[in-house]
C-alpha cells in the first residue's frame, strides 16, 4: 500500500513549473499578529533552470530583507537580482533570453521571491513549505541579496553623441534606471483586455444550449450556477454547464458562433440569449440555430500548435498564498478534436484514508498554446467537505477545480491560475504521452 508520506514524497519529487511560496515570520503573541510594525519580515527565492531534457528547481535559505517594512518594487528588485545571479551562473543561455526581455518577471523560467510582511503567517509554515521543495529535489543556494548583488552586463560603448541625447544614457539591462518615452526599448503599457465569456450546456442527450457572449466576472462559479439554474427552470435541463472566457467581445462571438455551426450540423442548438446579470427579456423565444450547409472552419491557430499537443498525463500541484496551501493533483489530458479536450483531475482530498484517491473528469478547449479545463463530475465518490476561511469568506478544499493556463511545448510544462480559487496559481509537468 502506498502512504500518504510515500505518496507526497512521489509527488513532490516530479519537477514542476515555477511555484512561489509565500513567506512567514517567527512565532509571536495574539496581540502582537495584529500589528504589522511588529512582523519581522523574510523572504526566500525559487527559480527553475533549464538543461538538455531537464529542468533543476533551485532555492536560496529564508533571510530577513533589508527594509523590514518592503514594499512591493523592492521585493521585485531583489527578485530580479535573483534571476540575473542564477541564470548567470547556471546558465549564461537563459541570462541572454532574459536580458533580451529587458528582464521581464513574466519571463517563462523566471525567479521569484515572496514576503511575508505584513501578514504574520508564520515561519515554521515557510520552512515546511520550503524543506518540501527541497526533499522534492530541490537544490538550495547559499545566496542573500546584500552579498551577491546581480550586475547585468553592461552593453557595448557608444561613441559620444553630438548633442544631449537622453536615450544615450541609459542603460538597457540597468535593475534601477527605465527607459525614457520614446527612446528604443522603452516599455510599452499593456493593451487592456476586457474578456468576454459564453456558457453552453455539456449533456450528450437533447438539445445543446448557448448563452450570449457576456463580459466576463472574476467569479465563474458564479456564473456556471446562474446558467444552470435558468436551464433547469426554462426547459428542464439538469446536466452539467461549462464557460469559456475569451480576450474580448470579438473573440467570444467568433468562437462561440463556431460551436453552434459545428454542432448545428449534427443536433439541436438552441441559442437561449441568456446574459448573467441580465434579466430576461419579455416575450422573448429561444430561437434554434439554423443548420449550414457545412460547418464554419475552426478559428485560426498558432502555427503547429492543436489541442492534441496538450495529449498527457501531467503531475504538479496549485498552490495558494493567503491562507498559504499547496495541493498536489495529477491530471490527464485527451483531445476530442483539434479543439476540444477531456480528462480527468486526481488528488489525495484531505481527511480521505492514505492512499485513497478522488478523482472527476472535465472538459475544455486550447488553441494558441493556451487552453481552459472546467470540471464536468466526479468519477470516485465524492469526498467529504474540508472548509477553508478566509477573512470572512470559506472554500470548500475538496471541491473540484477549473484550471486555465497555457502550454511551454519545448519543455512539457503547464502553468496558469485556478479559475474558481481566488489568489491560487498551478503548475505541473509532462509525465508521459498516450
């Protein structure tokens, strides 16, 4: 029989993308955790390092930081000293890819380093979390911020400009100087992105039903149930009900449009208009969607990259920082079509016997290296509630997942955020291939 301990240390032993663990403080009265001048403040770094076939996650020790009330630029800053100094040790390769981002910390194999302040949480915490990575394999670095600053190279000379020229002096690989407006290099703001979701029934029996695109809330749960419920009240439909979220209105439209024609071919569509938040309009009739003469074409991808490429079975774990918890899951995944994905989601659920495992199955999509995971059912018996609180809100622990990420092809790694935990981020890395 395999032990819960044999299980974990199994688990943990797989490497897995990028996971930051948050940080604690030492132990200190009830009165004193209140009060965040009186949290002593540590941080600790984590980074993966890429080598032929493999990949090496490397941890510094816990260290108090400089500032014993740091702000989030200064945590940054020693996150970034942290990557230069790894990726210049162990791989010069890696230190080019990054400086030639201009040191982005969304950098695929970046390093990253988390504080606790000013949340008391614990050091003892931090240490299990951190000695956890370290019997996974782990290999620790003896590397402090205030002895081993990064220096990025610097690059060639120039010759000296006729005139003042603000662009000339600066540095493009520099931790502390930015780029003017306007000079090469400089930092483009973000194109704001405002998704847009579409919800549509998942029974193989009857009908498929289709809600209009809407823009998308921070709570899927929510809008899952929402949908389900004018279902089961407008016709009758008791089965499962996934969303799925796209960049903008235009992209949740096109998608969504494609579904329906390439379903229409071969089964009712009904197109229920139905918008979360809404209410329904009066006299409103839910029309059928016609039936083409051929169904639209799926909607363009990147070059080589389909849905079957995520074909697998993957280990890792999600984790979340406030209350800090890490879940270890294994997943499979299959691809229907060129678009479409099924699987299932395994997991030790808490307050389960060891060696007892729970698993449901889910559905999704990919394309263009991301792709979206939304659970379906549970295939083993459904395991007992374990509640978490956080503030004045609680989670069930135990209850199934959704998960969207996107895919690293070159190195079988998967990364992204678990879409009905708020704060929860997961990784996990190919195991084997069908």
């Amino acid at each position: 029989m395999i032990t819960r301990k044999i299980l974990w240390q199994r688990i943990l032993a797989l490497p897995t993308v990028l996971v930051l663990c948050a940080c604690a403080v030492d132990s200190a009265t009830a009165e004193e955790q209140g009060r965040p001048d009186q949290v002593p403040s540590y941080y600790y770094c984590q980074i993966w390092i890429r080598s032929p076939g493999n990949a090496t996650m490397y941890v510094s020790q816990i260290i108090p930081t400089p500032d014993p009330h740091p702000s989030k630029d200064a945590i940054e800053t020693i996150a970034k000293a942290w990557t230069g100094y790894m990726f210049h040790t162990y791989s010069p390769e890696q230190e080019k890819e990054w400086l030639d981002r201009e040191m982005s910390m969304d950098y695929g194999d970046r390093g990253g380093c988390m504080n606790n302040w000013p949340y008391p949480t614990g050091l003892a915490s931090m240490k299990e979390t951190r000695d956890h990575s370290v019997k996974g394999g782990a290999k620790e670095v003896a590397w402090d911020y205030a002895k081993n600053t990064y220096v990025a190279p610097a690059p060639a000379p120039q010759p000296p400009a006729a005139s003042a020229d603000p662009c000339n002096s600066w540095n493009p690989h520099g931790l502390t100087i930015a780029p003017p407006a306007g000079c090469p290099g400089a930092i483009k703001p973000p194109t704001p992105i405002t998704p847009y979701t579409f919800c549509t029934s998942q029974s193989t029996e009857g009908p498929t039903y289709f809600s209009a695109p809407f823009e998308a809330t921070t709570s899927e749960g929510a809008e899952r149930g929402a949908f389900t419920e004018f279902l089961e009240q407008k016709y009758g439909y008791e089965g499962s009900v996934i969303c799925n979220t796209q960049n903008s209105p235009d992209d949740a439209q096109r998608v969504s449009q494609n579904e329906i024609a390439g379903l229409s071919a071969r089964k009712s569509v009904i197109q229920t208009g139905w918008i979360f938040g809404a209410p329904p309009a009066a006299g409103a009739a839910p029309a059928p969607a016609p039936r083409p003469a051929a169904a639209s074409p799926p909607p363009p991808q990147k070059p080589g990259f389909t849905a079957a490429d995520l074909n697998g079975v993957y280990s890792g774990s999600y984790v979340c920082a406030n209350p800090e918890r890490i879940t270890p899951f294994k997943l499979s995944i299959e691809a229907t079509n060129e678009h479409q994905l099924t699987g299932t989601y395994s997991f030790h659920a808490e307050g389960t016997p060891d060696g007892q495992v729970s698993t449901f199955s889910f559905q999704g999509a990919g394309g263009g290296s991301r792709f979206q995971l939304h659970p379906v059912k549970w295939e083993t018996p459904k395991p007992v509630r374990s509640v978490v609180k956080i503030g004045s809100s609680a989670y069930d622990a135990n209850s199934m997942v959704g998960l969207n990420g996107s895919l690293q092809a070159d190195s079988g790694l998967i990364s992204g955020i678990v879409s009905n935990r708020s704060g929860c981020t997961f990784s996990a890395k190919l195991d084997k291939t069908p």
